[in-house]
C-alpha cells in the first residue's frame, strides 16, 4: 500500500517562508521521480517542482523558479518544498505525488495574504 503525507502548509504574509513536507511509505521503488504540485480554488492543477529520487534531477515550473527549492533525503524517504517570498498567487492546496503521479497525498493547505 502505497501513502503520500504532505505537512507544514499555513498561513503566511506575503514575502514569508514555508517548508513542506512529504513522507512516503509503502513501495518506495515507485518513488523514482516525486513532485510537487497544486491546486488554487477556480483553476486547475499544475506542477510546481519534481525531483529525480536517485540523481536529484530537479525541474521548476517558471512561477516559482528562484523563490521555492524541491530537495529530498531519501533515507527518510521524504521530500522537501522550500517556498521563499512567497506570493498571493501562491495560495493553493498542495499535493505531494509519485510513482508517475499515480500516488497522491491528501493536500496541504498554503494561503499567502
């Protein structure tokens, strides 16, 4: 059984800093490639960061390159989301996801006002 727990979302002002976490269990050789991804209310959801679980590969999505940094300690298998100076616009549910998105977390809240 596959579970993805994602924690550390809140409410911050504008220009503050938020770390999230997401803890995997289960079949962990799913886990080659993790990201993170989000959900604002109105709109669809996109992909904010991914990493490579071996080479520690990562890509951004244009929005928060600079400002937020995907990291993981795969001893721990978890995952990491620095977000730095963050925005409004930032606002959303965010999702941890594995296994070529297959798995999915239940969501951590972040509002930026």
């Amino acid at each position: 059984h596959v579970q993805l727990v994602e924690s550390g979302g809140g409410s911050v002002q504008a220009g503050g800093s938020l770390r999230l976490s997401c803890v995997a269990s289960g079949a962990t050789s799913s886990y080659r490639c993790m990201g993170w991804f989000r959900q604002a209310p109105g709109k669809e959801r996109e992909g904010v960061a991914r990493i490579a679980t071996g080479s520690g590969n990562t890509y951004y999505a244009d929005s928060v390159k600079d400002r937020f940094t995907i990291s993981r300690d795969n001893a721990k298998n978890t995952i990491y989301l620095q977000m730095n100076s963050l925005k409004s616009e930032d606002t959303a549910l965010y999702y941890c996801a594995a296994g070529g998105w297959t798995y999915w977390g239940q969501g951590t809240q972040v509002t930026v006002s």
